[in-house]
C-alpha cells in the first residue's frame, strides 16, 4: 500500500477516538471561551443567582420560639397543627414560586453571559425584580407571624431564617448580572 492509502485508512479510525468529551461540553467550553471574561462573570453570577434562590426554597424562612418549651415539646403536646408551625420552609412560604425563576434565571444567564443577548440581561434584571419583590411584598412582613404556636402560647416569637437572605441576595445577583449586561458594550 502506498502511503496516502494508509493515511486515509488512518484518518476516520482517528476521528473516532479523537475526543471522548460529550459534544456538548465542547460546544459550552468552545462558546464561552469566544465570549471573553464577562461573559463568564456573567454567566457565573447568574448560576450563582439561581443557586441562591433553590437554597432559598430549601432552607428555613422562619422559625418560633417559645420560652418555655422547645418545638418537639410543643408538638407532643399541642398537636401536629403547632410542630407545622414551628419552622417554616421557603418552599411553604411562597407555594415553590423561586424554583422556575431560578430555572429561567440559569437560562438567561446563558443568554446573558456567553449568548451577549441584551434581551436576556433584561431579562435577568425583570426577574430580579420580581424575586426582591416576592423577598419585600410576601415574605419580609410575615417574618414575625406565630400562627398556630402564638395562638397557643403567649411569649412565642418568630424569627427570619437563612431563606429571606438568600432571596434578597439571588435576586439582587440577578439584577447585577442583567445590568451589568445591559451597560456593557457589544
């Protein structure tokens, strides 16, 4: 066989085990290394943003306390309407609502970031919004709210959880991520 008869026989063996990275990958790794530094900054913070506010819904919003006894001695006995009372999720909070703003908030990021999609920072910076009003408007006001427990006794005292903060700080990423998009140049 001559030698171009062996290279071309060559050829398609090594294309098939050229790269055993996913397509995928390559095409993520290949976009945002064209991008440049911001749009990895920008694509981070969102991640970040939408990693914030699944915490967010997963962690406590608020807890009570009461002087005198201790949330298990409150459940045995008052009853499981008080043990539900004793902490409350984010999730329960505001009915899971950050779960698809987070998802929309990685996309966007994407958009944002490596896409340098403007509309996407807008994007971003409208559902932000929405999450600091969602953190301000529903839950801030509630913080303090006994419900069951207070009804039950008089010195219990609710207290803002890890839940509200990492509201606030997934929705201000979001607005700082859509906004700093927004002022860049193309």
């Amino acid at each position: 066989m001559t030698g171009r008869a062996t290279e071309r026989k060559a050829a398609p063996k090594a294309a098939r085990n050229g790269s055993r990275v996913p397509v995928i990958v390559r095409a993520f790794s290949s976009r945002l290394g064209e991008a440049g530094p911001l749009a990895a900054i920008l694509l981070l913070a969102g991640v970040l943003a939408a990693c914030l506010l699944v915490a967010a819904e997963l962690t406590t919003y608020r807890s009570i306390e009461v002087v005198t006894a201790s949330c298990e001695e409150l459940s045995r006995s008052a009853g499981s309407e008080v043990a539900d009372d004793c902490v409350t999720t984010g999730g329960e909070q505001h009915g899971w609502a950050l779960l698809p703003i987070a998802a929309v908030v990685a996309l966007m990021a994407w958009g944002a970031g490596p896409g340098r999609s403007r509309p996407a920072g807008a994007a971003l910076v409208v559902l932000g919004v929405v999450v600091l009003g969602i953190g301000l408007v529903g839950d801030l006001p509630h913080v303090d709210v006994t419900g069951a427990v207070g009804r039950n006794f008089d010195q219990a005292t609710g207290h803002a959880g890890p839940a509200l903060w990492l509201t606030f700080a997934g929705g201000a990423l979001a607005v700082a991520a859509g906004g700093a998009r927004l002022l860049a140049r193309r």
